[in-house]
C-alpha cells in the first residue's frame, strides 16, 4: 500500500540500454531556481547535455550553477511576451522540461476561486502556452522531445489540494493528447508524476519526502530509457501501483489518510 514510504531511493542503475541520448541534447527547464526544477538542471548536466537553457521569472532567482553549459533566461509561463523573447533566445532546443508551476491549499467548497484559477492558469494554460511557441522550434530539431512534469495527484485528488489535483489531472489529460498529436512529428511526450518531494512546496505537508536530487535522478534516467509516464520517488511507485489495481483502492487510501489526520 502507498502509504508504506521507504527510505532507500529508486534503484538509479538503467537494466536496458539507453534509447534516449542525452548527452548531445539541449534541454530548456522553465521553474529551474528551485526544486524539482534546479535538481534536473543539476541531474541533466551530470548526464553530459550540451547545454541548459534555465528559465525562472526572475533571472537572479537562479543559483549559480557554475558551469558554462547552463544559460539563464527569464521566463514566466503566464506572459506571452516572456514566453516569446525565451523561444527566441533558445531556438536549439530539442528537449523541453516544463516543470514551473503552483499550488494554492485549500478545500474545493470554500477555497478562493482566484487561487483555484491560478492553479489552472499556471499549470495547464501556461504549460500549453510554452509548449505552443516552442512546437515550432522542436519540429525542426530531430527525435524532440516535451517533459511535463505532472504529479501523482493527477490519478487521486488529495484534500486541500483540490484546485491543484484538477490543474495537474488536466495537464496529464493535455499530455496524453500532444503525444497522440506530434507522435507523426517525431516528437515524444513524457510525464513526471512525483509524489511528496521535499521543496518549498510541499513544506507544509506532514509526511515523508524524497530529496529533490534523488527525484531529478531518476526523472533523467527515466527520460534516458524512454519511459513515457515517469514515478521518479518510491511514494509515487506505491500510489501508481494502487491505481493501476484499482483507481478506487487509491481514492480509498487518500480518504482514509484524511480522516486518521
């Protein structure tokens, strides 16, 4: 059952040979300051990609990653126009990670509806917005592929994480779509969809966390093998296995995780 977290990480050791090539790859990583985000930014550069393009809304929200291959740029996935000045400065992207996102707690029945729109506009019409301006330059590069970084709670609605659950369910839906879409384009579509990582955003929930790192390592050796939905943490493991037994089972365990809170 999912709610067994353990402490060991995801065996990091590929039993196939690789079928994606990262090391000639040059990836673009939007929400890349913290988090998942800058973990795969650190993760594909220990990977050997040509070079990083690593987006945040601010520049100088960026840690300084040291290294020659990793190029800052401003993006905020809500503003057609940042949008369109980081395509421009980025036209030899062939691999593009979108993680940015947001989170907004509360209960479905009474939360703000402006936060539950926020979680919609950045999760998945901000995620659709890259992708659109980007298609054109991926269409150009060979065996393209896009990385929406999801969440397990796209097969589960967690409570007080309503507003979020639906944005993310949604972005897996819209993932699902452009795979069947740009699949005669040459261009694959994966999902990452992590479980309780221990960043900023889930600081507040009372549970156990895999590190980011660990997470980012297994998001690029899932990206190396080819695999299209990743689980890149053991809690993500658990939880998918649930649902693939029987979706109700993990809508079950989430209810009563809830209600022994």
């Amino acid at each position: 059952m999912f709610l067994r977290i353990y402490s060991t990480s995801i065996d990091p050791t590929p039993t196939e040979e690789p079928t994606m090539k990262l090391a000639d790859r040059t990836a673009f990583v939007t929400g890349a300051n913290r988090g998942i985000g800058r973990a795969t930014v650190t993760a594909l550069l220990d990977a050997g990609v040509r070079k990083v393009y690593a987006g945040a809304r601010r520049v100088d929200s960026l840690p300084a990653f040291d290294d020659p291959r990793v190029q800052p740029v401003a993006i905020d996935i809500t503003d057609p126009a940042t949008i369109e000045a980081a395509a421009a400065a980025a036209g030899d992207v062939d691999l593009l990670i979108n993680n940015a996102g947001t989170a907004a707690f509360g209960k479905l029945e009474d939360a703000p509806l402006e936060s539950v729109h926020a979680d919609m506009e950045v999760n998945y019409f901000g995620t659709l917005n890259v992708i659109r301006r980007f298609l054109p330059i991926l269409e150009t590069r060979r065996d393209a592929a896009i990385v929406n970084v999801v969440t397990i709670a796209a097969f589960v609605s967690f409570p007080g994480l309503g507003g979020y659950s639906a944005s993310k369910a949604a972005l897996y839906s819209l993932s699902q779509g452009l795979r069947i879409d740009l699949a005669p384009r040459g261009i694959s579509v994966h999902t990452v969809n992590p479980g309780p990582i221990d960043t900023d955003m889930a600081k507040d929930l009372d549970m156990a966390k895999t590190t980011p790192e660990t997470a980012a390592h297994n998001i690029v050796r899932g990206l190396a093998n080819g695999d299209i939905d990743i689980f890149p943490d053991p809690a993500a493991v658990d939880m998918f296995g649930v649902w693939q037994g029987n979706y109700r089972d993990l809508e079950a365990a989430v209810s009563a995780m809830h209600h022994q809170a």
